[in-house]
C-alpha cells in the first residue's frame, strides 16, 4: 500500500498569473505555456484561467460564463435571464475537442444588461442586483453555474490539466492586459467542472494554492451577509470574503490583506501607536474574516491584481518584473520559460500583498 508522501503533493497545486501596467495585451497561449511547465503540481483534476480585457467590444456589458447539465437547465436559465436583463448577445462558449477532457457540460456564453425597471424596483446599484441574480441562478435552478459574470474579462476552467483546458477553450484566441492560472491538486475535496479554480464573482476573481483550515467558521461567517458555499471547496470562500469586504464594507485591498491575513498580535504590537491601532481594529472588527492554514492566493480585479501569502509563507510564491509586465508564480522557472530576461525577481514576505494596477508601480 502507497503512503501518504506517494501519492499526494503537500505543496501542490500552482498558480501564475500576467499583469501588463501598460495595458499591452498578452495572447493567453503564454499564460498557458507558463503553468504547463508546472504540470507536476497537478492532476488533471482541475484548471483554469481568467483573462481581463478579452472583450473589447462588449466591455459595458456583463458576459455570462454558465455550465449547463442539460438542455432543460438552459432554457429556464434563459427564461430567468430574458425576465431580469436585456440579453445583447448569447453563443456557446468556442472549444476544441481534447482527448483528456471529458464527460463537458453544455458551455455557453451572455453579453447582458440589467433591465432599468428592474434596477429601480430592486433599489439595488447595478453590481449588487447583479450579483443576487446570480447567486439565485446558482442556488434555485438545478444543473446550471454561473461561474463568470463580470465586465470585460471570463474565467474558462474544467476537469483537466490546465495546458490541455487552455487547448480545449482555445486560450491563444484571446488577448488581454490581465491573465491568471491554476492547476488543481485536490487533496480534501472532489474534481469537477464548478471546482476548478478560478472562483469568480462580478469582476473578482481568485486562484489558491493550500488548504483553509479556517473554512467553516469563514463559511458560516460570509453566509450571514447572504453567500452561499455550495461548490464543495474551501477556496470559494475567499473569494465572496473578498468581495464582501471590497465592494460591501468598503475596504482597500491593503485592508483586507490585513484581514484575511492578519499580522500576529506580537507584531502589531511593535508597530507605532498610529498604525497598530489600525490593523487591531481590522483584526477585531473583521475576525471571522481571518483565513488561517497554507495559503498563496491570485486575485484578479479590473485594472489590477493582488498577491498574497499567508502569514507564514507556507506555500511558495514568487513575483518578477520585466519592463512594463508582472509576473507571479509558485515557481520561478514557470516565469523564466516565457520570460527568461527580467528585471527583478523576488519571493513577498508571508502576509504582504503585492499589488498592481494599471498605469501605476507595483505596490508591496
């Protein structure tokens, strides 16, 4: 009988990501060509990407990735869409046929708009009414996942290795300023289509390398300002914390670093009066929020990104800069095989996020 150490990788899964700060776009055949090099940290039990900017011409609009089970799953979802926005544009999602990936659902892509009445009626801003049409879709119609819905970027993932999803999806008929990647190695949770990473909502978007030992207290704490974790994997939660404290509470991403992450007691202690009473009233006022266990987490946004480690750095991360282009990754090689050349290379510290945006200096 195998061991333990035989036949899972502690440090597995990886995540890179591809940040242009001039707005240059990036064919998403490289980001596929940087996480295939990490093929190891995988399993061919998830991968995934989310690409920002790739849609030009509907960039006012929210496109719609959703996987169906079947055809009838399709037609009340279209019911409920036709009754709630006004449907621009709707095809299948483009795929090639790979032998490795199996068993897909029914893909399909929307360009929509909420319909005004609506809006007015709800006396919801237009993300807020947004994102509750959603979250319905994905909790009351039986067989269909929203798994993109934000302006101007879409997340593509599945059941597979992430070169051969990227093949499947045909990544290299994309460009964007923008582009993360993930390939899954589970270890607690099951691989399907709905578990593969990234984990998106509106705009959002995270990919995750560890384990949430944290997750049920962050579960029932998010679920109280109306989430729901129903896709059987710890790292969904991070993504609606995130969303909750950026969009909801208003926080910067500096913020909910300092909140999901949260500095030790002892450290901020050492800190000035100034900048301790802060980051208490964060880890005080937030709490629940605190996501303990081996974390390194890519989140996408529009106009930027953020890395993360947790508070001990116990799983690898490393950022590169060449020119005007960030590069993030478990691993360096997987940077240096489509950028051999950089600039600057180092490892964040545990619990320091780096963030860019466009038109703007990294921030560590």
């Amino acid at each position: 009988m195998k061991k333990e150490g035989e036949v899972r990788i502690p440090s597995g899964c990886a995540i890179c990501g591809i940040f242009s700060r001039d707005g240059s776009p990036v064919n998403g055949g490289t980001i596929a060509k940087s996480i295939a090099l990490m093929h190891n940290r995988s399993n061919g039990l998830g991968g995934g990407f989310a690409g920002y900017g790739i849609y030009p011409a509907y960039k006012d609009y929210y496109a719609l990735h959703i996987f169906y089970d079947n055809l009838k799953a399709r037609e009340e979802t279209e019911r409920f869409l036709d009754s709630h926005f006004d449907i621009i544009n709707l095809s299948k999602i483009p795929t090639k046929q790979v032998e490795s990936i199996t068993d897909a659902p029914l893909i399909w892509r929307y360009f929509v708009s909420p319909l005004v009445h609506k809006i007015q009626d709800s006396q919801l801003e237009e993300n807020e009414y947004t994102a509750r049409c959603m979250i319905r879709i994905n909790n009351s119609i039986d067989g269909a996942y929203v798994f993109s819905c934000g302006k101007n970027m879409g997340v593509f993932k599945a059941v597979g290795y992430p070169e051969d999803v990227a093949e499947f999806y045909r990544l290299e008929d994309y460009e964007g300023y923008a582009w993360t990647a993930h390939g899954r190695y589970p270890t607690n949770t099951p691989g399907w289509w709905g578990g593969a990473h990234p984990f998106a909502l509106l705009d959002l978007s995270v990919v995750h390398n560890g384990e949430i030992s944290s997750y049920d207290a962050n579960r029932r704490a998010v679920e109280m300002y109306d989430y729901t974790c129903n896709l059987l994997t710890d790292t969904e939660v991070i993504t609606y914390i995130l969303d909750y404290l950026i969009r909801k509470e208003g926080l910067t991403l500096e913020e909910s670093a300092n909140v999901i992450a949260a500095p030790f007691w002892s450290t901020i202690a050492m800190k000035d009066q100034e900048e301790a009473t802060r980051l208490a009233y964060l880890r005080k006022m937030y709490s629940s929020f605190l996501i303990t266990g081996p974390f390194s987490i890519l989140v996408g946004f529009t106009g930027g990104m953020m890395a993360l480690n947790d508070r001990l750095k116990l799983r690898s991360l490393v950022v590169a800069e060449k020119g005007e282009t960030t590069y993030f990754s478990s691993e360096e090689a997987a940077i240096r095989a489509i950028e051999p050349d950089l600039d600057r290379v180092w490892s964040p510290a545990g619990g320091k996020p780096v963030i860019v945006r466009l038109n703007k200096e990294a921030i560590v």
